[in-house]
C-alpha cells in the first residue's frame, strides 16, 4: 500500500523541495530567453531555435555522465552538482558575453537538469523505498512540473530577462542550502560499471517510454495553433494538460506500486490514445479542452509505471545509471519527433502530427508487453529497512 504524504520522511520531502526549487528557475528563464536572443542579442530566429535546442542535445549526452556520477559518487553529489551548474548558468546569462553567454548558459543548464533529475530520482526511490518507486516518481514530478508551470508565471512576472536569470541563480542557491544538510544514506560504488553505456535490458523500456513520449513535442509545438480555429482555445487546453499531469500524479502516483504496473501503463495508454483522437478531431472548444485532459491523465502513468517496474529489478548501485538511460530516450524520441512532427504538419497539416502521436501510442502499448514480461526483483529485507 502507498503512503500519505505525511507519511514520507522529511529527507525526502527535502529532495522535492529542491528539485521544485531548481525546475522554478530553469521555468523563469525559458519563455524569456527567445525575445532576449532575438531583441537584445541581435540574434536571428535560426539563432534562437539553435540556443534552445543545444539544452536537449547537452542534456541527451550528459545522460551517461549523470548517471555514474550518482552511483560512483553519490546521489547527493549529482544533485548538487546539478543544481550548480543551473546556478551558475543564471550568471552566465547575467554577463556582457552576447550570444556566447546564451549558447554557455543553455549548455550549463542541459548538464545541470540531468545531473539534477538523475540525482533527485534516484535518491527519493531509496528515501521511499524501492517497493514504493511509482508512489516516489510521482511526487518527484509533481515537484518538476510544479517548477516548470509555476517558473513562467513568476518570470514573466518579474518583467525582464536578468531579473528572470538572477532569479535562476537564487532559487539553485536555496535548493542547494536545502539540500546541504540531508543526510544520504547510499554508500557509492566507486568501481567502474563494465559493460555498454545502454544494456540489453533497458532497451525495450527506454524504446517504450521514447515512443509514449512523442506526443509531447507535437503538443507544445502545435496544439495553440492546430486550436487557433476554435477560439483560440490552446493555451487553456494545454493549462488543463499540465494541471491534470501536476494533480495526478502527486494524488495518484502510487497505483503502480498497488497494483500491477502493467495495467496502470495500459490503462494510461487508453486515455493517451483517446485524448490524441480526441484533439484531433476536436469539434468545439469544450471538448478539445476535455480531450487535452484526459490525455494529461493517461500521460501520468507510463513513465513511473515502467520505470518502477525496471527499477525493482535493478541493484541499488545501477539504479542512477539506470534512471539515466531511461532519461536519455525520452530526449532522443522527444529531439527526433520534433522534426517528425515538423515535417508532418507542413505536409499534411496539424491534425497528421496528432495521429503520429497517437500511432507512436500504439507501438509503445506492443513494446510494453516485453517490459512487463520479466519477473520483478524483490526488495530485499536490508533495503527494506533502510527505506522505511
């Protein structure tokens, strides 16, 4: 059975509240960092899709640089290296070095987000316990995607884009004060991991959560415009989507661990496919709203569901490298479809990108059956008690 909130020990509610603090910022700079490209830099509209874009290629690779950072050295020491680099990144931007400064401070962030992800997740599983990982993930993204709905409003806010970078550097700041003191209980493995950078038996989970993840791209690149037609009804559709993803997974986030993880990932799968039909075909306002919901309330249960289910099967000492590689496909899927969906819409308009969507929806529901196939590893009871 799951916990209740309370119910979780204050180290762990310290990680969340430093991943939320670390997600604000990155948030505040992003929805300001194009026009300050564009206006205050001189830059072209190639040049800001080029800055934008380097923070996924920077974060793809530092994926399995994070990963052995936080099982050789330390959960600990990856998240704070994480946060760091998002500090010092909010300098950067601060600084008289023109596009340099843009290019350098996206880089630092990209680095600081995969450190920070792999470092957070994988030190709240072994705070939660391992039998409670899709409970745990789930708080964990409650706290990201409370950063990242939260940071925009507060950036936009303050009215400015050095205001919105100093702001980056001060909440790492405190997200790093917050974390200085929690205590880690995980003794790092300090040996070299021998074998290749993806073993065999992440690539059908990563395969799956890469094509699950393809809707995301289309979403925010072409939902306000394939929408524009229906009152312009968007950016309260994609609010709805990050709200219900924000609820759910903070309220519901445990159904993996109480019951099969195979059916809550199937069972997210359904409300994913019919929430992409749903928007594609979208007749009015209201029910494209309610169509964007209900694909934010599927979208809440694949990730943790395979994840939980590859992480009971893993040792504690793999478990960052793990987390890493499963990160990794979701920005390789995320990179790629983005060109997909591109060339899709302009081919054949936005509702083609919304059935790519949906199709890559039902490869991930065949892929998943070779997830869920194998025999969990049981916690052992010297985990056990560490975690409780």
């Amino acid at each position: 059975m799951g916990l209740t909130p309370h119910e979780f020990s204050g180290r762990f509610w310290a990680v969340i509240a430093s991943t939320f603090l670390g997600f604000i910022g990155m948030g505040a700079v992003l929805p300001a960092l194009g026009p300050h490209v564009r206006h205050d830099l001189g830059g072209t509209d190639q040049t800001v899709g080029f800055v934008i874009g380097i923070f996924s290629l920077v974060a793809l690779i530092s994926r399995f640089a994070s990963g052995p950072i936080a099982d050789r050295r330390g959960r600990k020491v990856a998240f704070l290296a994480g946060l760091g680099s998002c500090a010092l990144a909010g300098v950067v931007y601060l600084l008289p070095l023109g596009l340099k400064g843009a290019y350098l401070g996206r880089t630092l962030q990209g680095f600081g987000e995969a450190c920070l992800y792999t470092g957070a997740a994988a030190w709240v599983i072994e705070l939660g316990g391992v039998h409670r990982s899709g409970q745990a993930l789930g708080y964990l993204s409650s706290g990201i995607w409370g950063g990242i709905s939260l940071g925009p409003v507060i950036g936009h806010a303050l009215g400015s884009f050095p205001r919105a970078a100093a702001l980056q550097v001060v909440s790492a700041l405190v997200g790093m004060a917050c974390l200085w003191f929690v205590r880690e209980d995980y003794r790092p493995n300090r040996g070299r991991r021998k074998g290749p950078w993806i073993p065999r038996g992440l690539l059908m989970p990563g395969l799956t959560i890469g094509f699950v993840n393809v809707h995301y791209p289309v979403l925010t690149g072409f939902l306000v415009l394939h929408l524009s037609s229906l009152s312009n009804s968007g950016p309260m559709a994609f609010t709805a989507y990050a709200l219900v993803i924000l609820f759910s997974r903070f309220f519901f986030g445990g159904l993996p661990d109480r019951l099969p993880p195979s059916r809550t990932f199937y069972g997210g799968l359904v409300g994913m496919a019919i929430g992409l039909v749903g928007i594609t075909f979208a007749p009015n306002p209201g029910f494209a709203i309610g169509a964007t919901a209900i694909l934010g309330l599927g979208f809440s249960f694949p990730w943790s569901a395979v994840a939980a289910t590859v992480l009971r099967r893993t040792p504690e000492e793999e478990r960052g490298s793990v987390v890493s590689v499963l990160s990794a496909f979701y920005d390789l899927f995320v990179g790629v479809s983005s060109f997909a969906a591109g060339m899709m819409a302009k081919r054949m308009g936005y509702p083609a990108a919304f059935l790519m969507a949906a199709v890559s929806v039902g490869v991930a529901a065949i892929l998943g059956r070779y997830v869920f196939a194998e025999p969990v590893r049981e916690e052992t009871p010297e985990l056990a008690e560490v975690a409780s």
